[in-house]
C-alpha cells in the first residue's frame, strides 16, 4: 500500500481530484451550484393550494362524493405525494386516500413542514375543515447516506470518477511523451528498410515503435501499433518444445540473458500465420537498469515449408528404402526357404550347417544332427493323394518346431526327408530329442487331415564326436542311422555309432534300448535340462547375417506362437580394435574367439540361469565380423531380465583376458531392441539395436547399454542436419572462440587460459561443442574446425601483444583423431610462425582416448612439438584409464584433474584421496597438476593446501568471449586478491575448522576405511 501512494501518477491523480472538488465547494458557497431544495418546496406548495381550491369548489357545489376521486387522481399522478386527507374541524374525516392515518403525525395547533401540509377551508370567512397533504421526503435530506439527487452525491462522484479519469489519462499521456521512446525520424527511416521485423517495447512489454516489415505482417499501421501489449497478439511457440516455450522479451525485461534465438508462430488478424526467428536485446540506461527491449523477427516461413517439403521427401524415400529392403528381405527369405513349409531348403541348410560345423570343430565343442523321414509316405500319397501327403509333410514340419529349441536349424531336406540340426549338442541330448520328436509324431491327431491317417516317422542322429570330418560327412552319418531305423522296423531313433558298429543297416539287429531308445517321459525331462546345459545356443563367430537373420525369425514365430518376446543386443567391442592395431589380427581373432568362450560360460552359468524364472535361458551368439558381437535371448517372459543379464555379463568382463601373455581388459557398448515393441522383423531389430548402440558409445564411462527408443530416428535426421550446417558455419564464420583463465594458486595471477570453441546458429541459437564436435568428426570437418581455432587463438594471442598484455598462452584442444597426423605438428608450427608467435604461445589439450589408437603415431608427434617448446597438457586425468605409463613415455607437462573429482572432494573421502595422490604424483614427475571445475570458495582452500598448481573453474571465471576477457586481463586484481588473500588469511587460522583439518580428516577416514 506504501508503495501505492508513493507512485508519482497516484499522488498527481490525487491532487487533480482535490482540486476539482475544491472547485466545486467554492461553486456552492458563492451560491453558483443551483438549489434544487427551495424549488421542491415550491412545487409543493403549488399543488397544496391547487388541491384546496378544486376541493373547495366541489363542496360549495355540493359534490362530496367527488372528493375521494380528486384524492386519489392527485396521488397516482404525483410520486412526491404519498396521501391526502380532508378533515373537518371537529376532527371528523371527510375524504382520504393512501393510508393517510397512517402517515400524519401533525397534531391541532402543529405548523406544516416540508413533507407534511396543513391547508385550510373556509366557506365564506368560515373555517370547517383542513386539507392534509404528505409528501415523500425531500431529495437530500436524508442525511448523508441519501446520495441520490444530492450534492453530496455529486461531490463524490466527481472525487471517484475524477481520480480514475485522471490516473488513466496521465498514464495514457505519459507513455506517449516517454523520451524513451521517442524514436527520430531519421532513424525511423532506416528502420523501416530493414527486411526483418523490429519493435521496441518499454519496460511494462507496451509497443513504443514497429518498423513498416512487423506492421506488414500484423496488418496494422505502425502508428496503430504504439501503445499495445505485444503479449497480446497471438503467439505460439514452434517446434518439440513448443507447450515451454517462454517469450524472449519476458526473459530480457526480467534482466535474464537470453541464451539464443527463439523460433515463434504469430496469426495475425486474418489468420494467416508466420513462423518467425526471434532475438532480444536489452535497452539499459545508465545505471544498468533495463528500460526496454529491441526484438528482431526474421520471417522464415517460407524455410520452414521448404524443409517440411524435403523432410516428407526424405520420409518417402525412407519408406521406399524401407520397401526395397522388405522386398529384399523377402526375396532372400524365398531364396533360403522350402516354399511348403517354409522351413530352410537344402541349399541354406547346408550351407549354414557348414559354418556351424567347422566352428564346433575350431572351438572344440559338441555338434549334432537328426534325419527324420515319414513312414511308409509313398504309401500315403497313392492311398490318400498328394493333396494329403502335403499336409503330412507341413504337420511333421510343425512337430519339429515345436519340439525343437531356439537354436536349432529345421530344414526340409527333400521329399520327406529332414534334417535337424543341433549346434553344441552332444550325442546323448540329441537322441533325447529325437525321441521327443518321434513320441509326438506317433501320438499326434491326424484325423483332422484324414479320418483313417496314422502317420510315424524314423530318425537318425549324428554327432561330431563320430569322427565326421565336415558336415556333409555328418549328414552321411545320419542318413546311414536313418536307413538303419527304417530297415529295424521303423518309427525308431537310431545313432550312427550303433549304426556303425553293426556292420550292416540292413541286416542288423536292434541293440538294448537302453543304449539307443529313451522312454519319452524322461526324453522330455532331460531335454528340458539340456536347453540350460548342453544346448540352447547357435554360437556362429563367423556365421552370416542371414543365418543370425533365420535365428531371430524363429524366435519370433516362437514368440507370437508362445506371447513371449526376444531381446536383440548389438555388442561393440572396442577393445578389438586396439589390439588389432597393436597385437595384429590373429591375436584378435584369439580374443575374439574368448570373449564368445566367456559370453557363452557366462550365459550358461547358474547365477545367469538363475535370473531366469523359467529356468531355462535361450539364446544366440554370432560375432558379425570387426568389433560386433549379436547376442538374441528368445522365449523372454519380460523385457526385465535383459538388464540382469547385462549386469551379468559386465560383471564376468571385469576380469582381463589373456592373449598371448598380454592380460587384456573389456569394454563393450551395448544397443538393445526388443520384439514386438521396436521392430517386427529380424532386420529391423537389428538395425534399430545398432542405432542403440551408436547412441551407447558416445555415453561416458565404460559398459554403457541402451535399449532402442523412436526418439532415435529424429536424432540420426538431426545429426545429418547438424552436419550440413556446420559445413556451412565453417565458411560463414558462425563459429567464436571463448577464453577461460587457469589460475596461479601462489601469485594469483592469469598464468594461462584455456580456448574452448562456441557455435552461435543462426536459427537454433547457442549449440554446444559435445553436440557438434562429433558431428565435426563424423562429418570429417574436424581437421578444418581445429585449424580454424589455432588460426583464432594465434590472431588473438597477437592482439593482447600489440595491446600490452604480452605473450600469455593459450591451450587448444586437438582431436584424438588429428594427433594420428603425420604432419601435425609441422603445421601447428607453420601456423605460429604465420602469426609470428613463440612456441610457447600455444599449449596443446589432449585426452587419454588420444592414445588408444596408432600410439606410436602419436608419440612422434607429441615429441616434435615438446622439442619446439610447446607445453602438452592431458585433460580430464582421473576418468580414463590414467596409465602411468602414459606420463613416462609421452612428453607430458601438466595434467588436469577432471572436474568430476573436484565436486565432491569435500564430502567424499574416495575423491580427495585421488585427487591428492594425483597432485603428489605430478609433483614428484615435476608435472604440473591443474584442477578444473572450482566453484566455491572452500574447494579453492582444499586444493591450496594440498598444493595443487592452478585452478580454473566458474569460481574465477567463466568462459567468456574475447572481449570481455580484454576486459578481465586488464583488471584481474579481484581474482589475485580472492586467491592470495584467501590462502594468507586461511593460512593464519588455527582453529580446527579450518579446510586444512578438514582435509586431512577426510584422508585420515579414507585410510581408515581403507585398513579396515
């Protein structure tokens, strides 16, 4: 309320007011306001004694009865008049109307007032009687609540109407005479040429100029446009983000500084709508404080419409691309599949039986195979039809599916004749099997397909351990145990061992059951304990897309058939990589072949089993050549147990794996899709884990996984954009180099800074390096992106030269990928004698991933530019792998503590043990040690007391732009006195509070913990 009154427009409003009022008092006692009392009064009286007259007259002529109809005509027709009587002297009443006894108060020998009137008659000089006459009560004697009609009322109404008048006029008055927003013509002028939109609005968000582009679109005159809210045109925000969207003006007027651009929708008056680019600026006065804001508006409707054009193009070729490949899919499903039954033809059958045979033989582990054949089935066509002897063979087709596991291959071999193949299946599991085959064909129904059909089959089984030296050897073995089966009666299961060792299939005689023949009770039993044992993997280090393709479609018809669901893991192992660079490729393909060894344990032990409700854990393994391993986990009762299994894993890949005596560790990246929510078929579940899995990598840390979102998609088209417009961003000069300080903890002095590239887009505002420098990778602009900033940094550094501030280094950041350059070095140096700059002005950021790839390319580099003087910095030490090995052979003169350690290393003992062992190590390497990431003052004393070299952090400084950071070398004071006086003062203390005791007491607990 104070502040109310305080308000020059309310106090001035106020004054008017009182003024007018006084005005008016002055008015009414120089009698200049008419009295509207005395005219009352005499109107009253004029019909008082009109009334006694005609009343009179009436009774001189001796019409009484008239009377009362002259009473009542008086009171319907006056609203003043509320009753009349006529009483004779003696108190008697002659005539009434109104109630009249009722509203009299007067009494004989009373005077008549304002509302109660007494006139006599006479009859000749005689008095008889009286006429009474009540009047309602005069407008404004009703004291001073009786408003209506009085002055009184006036008064106020003038006080309260004048008052609001008055405040909105002056406002009104005030916000056109702002100087503020006096625009002069001249510059109006040139305003109007500007092809964008331009308003400028005072600090309540009110219009005080538009240029002629704005009022274009809006389809108002500019001058229609002063004055109006420019909240309450129609805005709407455009884009993803569009519901969050927060008027940039709002922003600017709060004193926030807006981050970017803002893309908007405004509909004007006839409805036609315009996407528009939007920038604010502040207007700020002297004292700083925000008087307005200027707001561009780039008009890129008609961009817009175009690019919605070309991204329906690119959805039509998408979904073109998308049918080619369906159509392709299906070609290659036709080419490999029986068209009857549709299991696998003889060509695919064979051909994937041989690679699964010859890796059982590499990996030393077991291999199996059935031959089936339906009994009697000439037989069955001549007596029942071919139509029937069709079905027949789709029905054993179906038995075999149903009866097989995950992993197995069905394949119709010819006529009636299948094969069933059983990757690391040993001979015992496989007769198991195949006793389950044959039980169920035996007891099947065939009514449906014929009242009087009975069908069995015989089966001959074949396993790797006979002594087949390929698979065609294999399937030789089986079609002999076969042949065995059907000459011993048939609808039996025969082994080619027994087979074998009888001498003859035809004249033999059936051995034991016990040794060939298994009750199918116990078949399905211990079937059923195979699939977590011996079988219930396809493992294929080197098998075909199309055979793990096969794979994932019988797990889909198993899943729609059982309502379950598969998972489809794409694994990256980088580690693959680095060892073929530095061990060679048949030491890769020997870690290979472990790493599906230890996959393969892992998924068959108990504790992975376990998480497992079902008991049983299906799956495929297939490394698909380079750094990629497919895993596919089938008959998944919930997508939960992929994550369990992940962990798992991850855990057994902790330990190193030795490979010709170099103990090697993992690390893997993993992209998960699931059937039936992202994909319903087997190409695209593997293309849409392998965008997972892209997206996992660029994760930080190690064993990172991702399951498959559509948000994919809209960031792959992102990336693509991204990468068009840096091309262009590149040439156009949208790219700035910001500058942070890195901090001397003894003098408190700039002893360096740090350059860090900034991308300012013209329609997507501020994008940050970790989004673009990726995509500068993939792109392959990296190389231009980084000589760009050197060529900045060198022209900058010569600036601050010429202005005084002398030769202060700055330290880029070089991509892992570039240092691989045989010829960096030669033109970083090349660079800075163009700039004619010392050595020593440029100082090179590299991380520990640039050592993973061509070391030794590294290394020669790396040693050029430390022999030409310049200092090599390893960024973000503490996260990677920090070998120390790293800092012993290649020319290191400071590393910089990430700034993950420096968050919490006055919470976390773990953090400032480290973070204190790697500033004792950099010291006793005579290392420099920076530490980036300070933000508060008690983070700065920890690290003044552990000694660390420089800091660099928000604490200091922000990055900033060139310009201010002029500004901050040449008064740098406050950053010197915030360091040196902090460390004398915190020096001087020796209470026990002091961050030195607070260090020392979280180490002491961490060595504590760590004896316990």
């Amino acid at each position: 309320m104070k502040r109310f009154f305080k308000s020059p427009l309310i106090r001035i409003s106020f004054s008017l007011t009182l003024l007018t009022v006084s005005i008016l008092l002055v008015a009414d006692v120089l009698g200049l306001i008419p009295d509207t009392r005395h005219a009352q009064i005499e109107s009253r009286k004029l019909v008082a004694e009109s009334l006694a007259i005609q009343v009179s007259n009436e009774i001189s002529n001796g019409r009484v009865k008239t009377i009362d109809q002259i009473l009542q005509s008086v009171v319907d027709r006056n609203d003043i008049v509320s009753s009349i009587a006529v009483r004779k002297n003696n108190s008697e009443l002659l005539a009434e109307f109104g109630d009249h006894e009722q509203h009299w108060s007067l009494k004989t020998g009373d005077k008549s007032t304002t509302t109660q009137v007494l006139v006599p008659l006479f009859k000749g000089q005689l008095r008889w009687g009286n006429v009474e006459i009540v009047f309602a009560d005069l407008h404004g004697a009703g004291g001073l609540l009786s408003l209506k009609n009085s002055y009184l009322g006036i008064v106020l109404f003038v006080s309260l109407g004048g008052f609001l008048v008055y405040l909105l006029f002056l406002k009104r008055a005030l916000r056109e005479l702002n100087p503020d927003a006096v625009i002069p013509e001249r510059v109006s002028r040139a305003l109007d040429t500007l092809s964008e939109g331009l308003l400028i609005l005072d600090d309540r968000g009110f219009i005080v100029f538009a240029n002629s582009t704005f009022s274009e679109k809006i389809r108002l005159n500019p001058n229609e446009l002063l004055g109006k809210a420019v909240a309450d045109f129609q805005w709407e925000g455009h884009g993803p983000e569009s519901e969050e969207f927060e008027r940039p003006w709002v922003t600017v007027l709060a004193g926030e500084v807006l981050p970017g651009s803002v893309t908007m929708k405004l509909k004007n008056g006839l409805d036609e709508v315009f996407i528009f680019t939007v920038n604010a600026s502040p207007i700020s006065a002297t004292e700083g404080k925000v008087r307005g804001v200027l707001i561009t508006f780039d008009d890129i409707t008609e961009v817009e419409a175009k690019n919605e054009a070309l991204n329906r193009a690119l959805k039509e070729l998408e979904n073109s691309q998308s049918e080619i490949s369906r159509q392709n899919q299906e070609l290659q499903w036709l080419a490999s599949r029986d068209p009857l039954t549709g299991a696998l033809n003889r060509r695919s059958l064979t051909h994937h039986m041989g690679l699964l045979f010859d890796e059982a033989r590499r990996e030393g582990s077991e291999f199996s195979c059935i031959m089936v054949d339906i009994d009697h089935f000439k037989l069955v066509n001549d007596r029942y039809g071919h139509p029937v002897g069709d079905e027949v063979i789709k029905l054993l087709t179906h038995i075999l599916t149903e009866c097989s596991r995950s992993g197995d291959l069905i394949g119709r071999f010819g006529g009636e004749e299948f094969v069933v193949v059983l990757p690391e299946t040993g001979i015992k599991a496989a007769v198991q099997l195949a006793e389950q085959m044959r039980s169920a064909v035996e007891a099947w129904d065939t009514s449906e397909i014929h009242s009087e059909l009975h069908i069995t089959s015989s089966f001959g089984v074949a396993a790797l351990s006979n002594g087949a030296s390929n698979a065609t050897d294999l399937l030789a073995q089986a079609d002999k145990a076969l042949y065995a089966a059907k000459g011993n009666g048939r609808n039996r299961v025969i082994c080619w061992s027994w087979a074998k060792a009888v001498g003859s299939a035809n004249s033999a005689t059936l051995p034991p059951h016990e040794d060939l023949l298994i009750d199918s009770g116990t078949a399905l039993e211990l079937t059923a304990k195979a699939g977590a044992g011996e079988g219930g993997t396809s493992p294929s280090a080197h098998s075909s897309i199309a055979l793990l393709q096969d794979r994932i479609d019988q797990g889909i018809n198993r899943a729609q058939r059982d309502g379950s669901q598969i998972a489809v893991l794409l694994m990256h192992v980088d580690t693959l990589e680095r060892v073929k660079d530095s061990l060679g490729f048949a030491a890769t393909d020997k870690l290979a072949n472990q790493v599906l060894i230890r996959l393969k344990q892992t998924l068959r032990s108990t504790d992975t089993v376990s998480l497992y409700s079902q008991g049983e854990l299906f799956f495929t393994v297939s490394r698909l050549g380079g750094n990629e391993i497919a895993l596919v986990l089938t008959d998944l009762q919930r997508p939960e147990i992929v994550t369990s299994v992940l962990k798992r894993i991850f855990l057994e890949f902790e330990q190193p794996i030795t490979v010709e005596s170099n103990e090697i560790y993992l690390n893997m990246d993993v992209g998960i899709s699931l059937f039936p929510q992202d994909g319903d078929g087997a190409e695209s579940l593997l293309r849409n884990a392998s965008g997972a899995m892209r997206l996992s990598r660029k994760a930080h840390g190690s064993n990172n996984f991702r399951f498959y979102a559509e948000e994919i998609n809209q960031l792959a088209t992102k990336q693509i954009q991204l990468e068009a417009d840096l091309h262009r961003a590149l040439k156009q000069d949208e790219l700035t180099v910001y500058y942070q300080p890195k901090i001397d903890l003894i003098t408190g002095k700039i002893r360096s800074m740090e350059a860090l590239v900034r991308w300012h887009h013209p329609l997507k505002g501020l994008i940050p390096p970790d989004e673009f420098i990726p995509a500068a990778e993939q792109a392959g602009l990296i190389k231009m992106l980084d000589r760009w900033v050197i060529r900045a940094v060198c022209r900058q550094i010569r600036f601050w030269q010429k202005a005084g501030f002398g030769t202060m280094p700055v330290a880029v950041n070089i991509s892992p990928s570039e240092l691989r350059s045989p010829d960096l070095a030669e033109q970083i140096l090349a660079i800075l004698e163009e700039f004619v700059l010392p050595v020593r002005a440029l100082e090179l950021e590299i991380t520990e991933t640039a050592f993973m790839h061509s070391m030794d390319d590294v290394e020669v580099v790396l040693k050029k530019l430390s022999s030409a003087g310049m200092k090599i910095s390893l960024d973000d030490f503490g996260i990677g792998y920090s070998s120390l090995n790293y800092l012993k052979r290649f020319p290191i003169s400071m590393v910089k503590i990430d700034r993950s350690f420096i968050a919490d290393i006055l919470h976390d003992a773990n953090d400032a043990a480290i973070v204190s062992a790697i500033i004792a190590m950099g010291h006793s390497l005579d290392i420099r040690v920076v530490a980036e990431g300070v933000e508060t003052e008690e983070q700065l004393r920890f690290l003044q007391d552990l000694h660390c070299d420089e800091v660099q952090g928000y604490l200091l400084s922000r990055p900033v732009p060139k310009e201010a950071m002029d500004a901050l070398m040449a008064q740098s004071s406050s950053i010197r006195r915030l360091v040196v006086d902090n460390d004398a003062r915190h020096r001087n203390l020796a209470d026990g509070h002091t961050a030195a005791s607070g260090m020392i007491g979280v180490l002491n607990n961490h060595s504590e913990k760590s004896v316990s």
